[in-house]
C-alpha cells in the first residue's frame, strides 16, 4: 500500500455543522483523515490506525439524555487527543472533571489570552493574544487530573487545557473556522508537531494509489459509468479509464433537458481523450413523459426514473458488465453514515439514485473519499481540461426545474439561448470560477413590454448567480450592474419571446439555489 494513507488522523463526528471542515483543514495540511460517527466501533476505530484523533464539536450538552457519548476507550488508544468545544466537554466529562451546565451560551469573536507559545499554539497570537471563535453553552467547571489551562478568555478560564504527557488536549473555541484566523496553524500544530503525522496527502500519489485499487478490484471484467459531463462522473470516469482502459464503457444520455450544445461537448471532450463512449439521445422519450408535468417534485422522479431505465437498457448491451463507475464524493458519504441520519431532504436530490439495486452492479466509487476540491485537483493532475474541471454544478433534473411549469420545446428553446447568453458574459468577465453557479430561469408568467412601436406580452427570465462553499448554503452574487445591463440587454434583443429579465437577489436559506 503507497504511504499516502499511512499518515492519519480520525475525526469523530459529535454532530457539529462544522465538522466537515475540520476534515478539509487537516487534507489541506496534507494529511489524510476520515470522519466516523460517534458510535463508530471500537475495532472499527482501532482498524483506521489513526495517528492522532479529534474529537469535534456538537450541539449537546454531556448531561442531556441521549447526549452522544464514548467510553474510555475509544480515547485511551494511546495517541494524541484534540477535543473541539463539544468534544473538550465530551474529554473532561470522561476523564473526571466536571462540565458546568449553562443556559446562557457564548458566542462570536473572543480574545484569546495564550499562555505560553508552544505544542498546540507553537506559533500562534501575537503577544500571546489571538482572536478565536467561540460557540458554546457547557463550560469546564474542573479539569480532569493531569490537566491544564493553557488558555484563556474573559469568558472561560479554561478556553484550553492540555494534558502534556499524555497528549491530550481541548479547545473551546472553533479552530477549523475561517473565524478564527489562526486555527489553521492550531491544527496544524496538532497534527505535525503533536501527532508526528508527516504531509504525504497529495493527488499524484492518491492516483498512482487509487489506479492501483481500481485493477484490482475489476481485474479484466468490464465497467460501466453513466457521464453527465459534470465534475465528479467526468473525473471518476477518466480516473477509471487510466486504470482499465476500454474495458470501461462511458453512456452519456442525453434527457433532452440539457444545456446549449451540451450534448456534442461532452461527446468531443471525452473522445478527444480516448474513452469509450456511448452517446444515447432520448429526449423524445424524457420531453414525451414530461408532458403536461408541473409538480418539481414529479419533473425530478420522471427523469430519475427515466434515466434509470435508459441507462439499464444501454449498459446491457455491454456485454457482461459487472461494475458501475460513480462519482460518489465524501460529503454524501459522511451524510449517509451521520448518526443524525440525512438532513431534511428538502427536494430529491439524486443523480442516479436506484441504479445500483437495480442492476447488481458492484460500485466503483473512487472518489468516495474526497472533497470537490480534491476532485478538481485530482483532474488537473490528470491533465482534464479546464471547461469540465471548472464547471459551475449542474442539477442531474436539468433544465426542467429551470423552465416553471410544464416543460415544452419552445420553453427550452427560449431557456437554451437566455442561459448560454448568461453564461458566455459571466465567462468573458472572469467570474466563471468564482460563482458556484450562474443560470437563467424562466418564468411562468407573461408582461408587457413595448419594442419599437409595439406592444409586447412575453416571457421573463431570472437570472440567478449565486456564491457558495458547498451548495448547502448559498448568498447571491454581487455581480457588476453593468453586467447585468448586458446580460438584460442581449437576452431581449437577441432571445425571441422574453421581453423582460430580472436578477434574483434571495440567498439560502431561505431561499433554495434552483427554483424548483
Ligand atoms: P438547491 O436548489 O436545493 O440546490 O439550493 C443545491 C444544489 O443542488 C443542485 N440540485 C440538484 N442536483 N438533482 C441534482 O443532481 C436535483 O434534483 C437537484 N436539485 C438541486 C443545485 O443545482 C445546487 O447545486
């Protein structure tokens, strides 16, 4: 096995919103570390062979029934310890100290006062002060034996506490948000300097290793990967290829909802690049069951259900596939272990969901593991180009939950060309990258409008342009008015049957990215 997993850290997840962020600061450091569950088993702890464990943060209090706690031994393993504001209490309510229930809870910017600049804040404050982030009810009463403050605030006398000998420390504070400008260094310091973990993370060794992984597990059968031209199926699949070859066929369906001139540029790029790919066009069938369709609801389950059945009639005719190619990525993963179990599902969101029940098919899921932004770095070290790596998302359900209401040919029509406008004048400014996603929409409503001595009574579009880390939550662009004045302008003069176009400016939440 290549080194690049042998250097690790293992986050146990108490249920805090921030948790996957402390995961992508220590990958950042190049160290490897995987997310558990709280109740994640001993042996299953013990089997990861972690080089240092962090404990995160959480919304409970050690004290409330049904608090997620751990037993001694899940922290006796004889490696470094970090415990993050829940996770601290979780530490001194095991090891003998005393948490001190509290109704009023801190939260926001503090000063941090450091007591000595070493081991965990080697490096950290300016004269011994730092500003930090604090978001906790609970707070350390006693400290367990062995330990002590290490820090401290107006607020908490113990914002840090360290055990030395045996390494184990907390936190109060937040390390892993960008509130807190040195927490970067903070864990970093755990992981270097008091773990031993050495940087060893990096993508040309995750695809040397993962291409290795890949033969094994499919030796000399055959593959399959439905592409959607996005990020993730298009990284997984071109991974995959470097490992089996043409034993891997790739099916593009087109479902008739897709972009202007999607459909033949995802078919150039991927044979450009010598994959073997399936081109099938059914959007007659798609547009047929959309028919009459107006529920979002109904529009994302008749696509689905479509693409499934599609798709499995395709992947038949590749003789005896075994294995089906996903670009599964860590964050869904970590949602589908949480013992919270998944969010609130506010729409369906699923790309191919049902598939591999479906098919038996066995699942190749080779960036299971990663982040986006690893998946993006993990394309450009394979030498993918910059269109596909860089791609805004686009929703598996396409431009039905663009188009309001039912979706028809003319709507489509009209949709293609406002959209490509809108995204060709984002590219020419340079903020292609910068937005997690610009789109037009339209609308189901008509107004009036006046061109050249005419009345007119069209359609409207929205555009949508939105800043965003993950797509969980997401605050509208301030892009240039001037921009908008030219997106508006093309978009009436040059898209027949819009004669109006508005910016919506709502975040989520409460609002949702798509409209529907
Ligand atoms: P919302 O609209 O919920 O979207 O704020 C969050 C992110 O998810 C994408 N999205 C979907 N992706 N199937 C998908 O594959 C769907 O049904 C779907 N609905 C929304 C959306 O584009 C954004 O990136």
């Amino acid at each position: 096995m290549s080194d690049i997993h042998s250097e690790r850290i293992l986050i146990l997840d108490f249920g805090s919103q921030y948790t996957q962020l402390i995961a992508r600061r220590v990958r950042e450091a190049k160290v490897y570390c995987e997310i558990f569950p709280f109740n994640a088993g001993l042996d299953k702890v013990k089997a990861f062979r972690p080089k240092g464990l962090i404990l995160s943060g959480g919304p409970s209090s050690v004290y409330d029934s049904g608090a997620p706690l751990i037993d001694k031994a899940h922290i006796e393993l004889g490696i470094p310890v970090l415990g993050i504001c829940y996770g601290m209490q979780l530490l001194t309510h095991i090891e003998g100290g005393m948490v001190a229930k509290s109704t009023k809870r801190e939260y926001g910017r503090a000063e941090l006062s450091i007591h000595e600049n070493e081991g965990l804040f080697a490096g950290v404050g300016e004269g011994g002060k730092a500003v930090v982030w604090m978001s906790h009810g609970d707070r350390i009463e006693k400290m367990p034996d062995g330990f002590s403050a290490i820090a401290h605030t107006d607020n908490s006398p113990t914002a840090a506490m360290a055990d030395e000998k045996r390494k184990f420390f907390g936190v109060q504070f937040h390390p892993e948000v960008a509130h807190t400008p040195q927490g970067v260094q903070i864990l970093r310091n755990f992981v270097y300097g008091i773990c031993g973990c050495k940087p060893t993370w990096n993508m040309a060794s995750f695809v040397e290793f993962s291409v290795g992984e890949i033969r094994k597990a499919v030796g000399s059968r055959q593959a399959v990967c439905g592409l959607s031209g996005g990020v993730d199926s298009s990284v997984a699949a071109v991974l995959v290829h470097k490992a089996i070859g043409k034993q891997l066929t790739c099916i593009f369906v087109n479902n008739g909802v897709l972009r202007k001139d999607e459909a033949e540029k995802v078919q150039e790029t991927f044979k450009d690049m010598g994959l073997n790919l399936k081109y099938v066009d059914a959007s007659a069938k798609f547009l047929d069951r959309l028919k009459g369709v107006e529920d979002p609801e109904k529009k994302r389950k008749i696509i689905g259900n479509t693409f499934i059945e599609v798709f499995e009639q395709e992947a038949h005719h590749v003789g005896g596939a075994e294995f089906l190619v996903q670009g599964t990525l860590y964050p869904d993963v970590i949602e589908s272990v949480s013992f919270k179990g998944p969010s609130a599902i506010i729409k369906s969101h699923h790309n191919v969901g049902g598939l591999p029940e479906k098919m038996k098919l066995k699942l190749v899921e080779p960036l299971r593991e990663l982040f986006k932004d690893e998946v993006r770095a993990i394309g450009r070290e394979m030498k993918m180009h910059g269109d596909i790596i860089d791609r805004q998302p686009f929703p598996g359900p396409g431009l039905a939950i663009r188009i309001l209401g039912e979706v028809t040919g003319p709507r489509l029509r009209i949709l293609r060309e406002a959209d490509a406008i809108v995204i060709e004048e984002i590219k020419k400014a340079g903020l292609y990258r910068d937005i997690w996603q610009s789109f037009a929409v339209l609308l189901p409503i008509k107004t009036v409008g006046v061109m050249g001595d005419e009345r007119t009574y069209e359609n409207v579009v929205a555009i949508r342009a939105v800043t965003s880390q993950d797509g969980m939550t997401a605050d509208w662009a301030r892009i240039p008015y001037e921009l908008l004045g030219v997106m508006s302008n093309r978009i009436i003069n040059e898209v027949k049957g819009v004669n109006r176009v508005v910016f919506d400016i709502s975040s989520k939440p409460p609002s949702t990215i798509e409209w529907e």
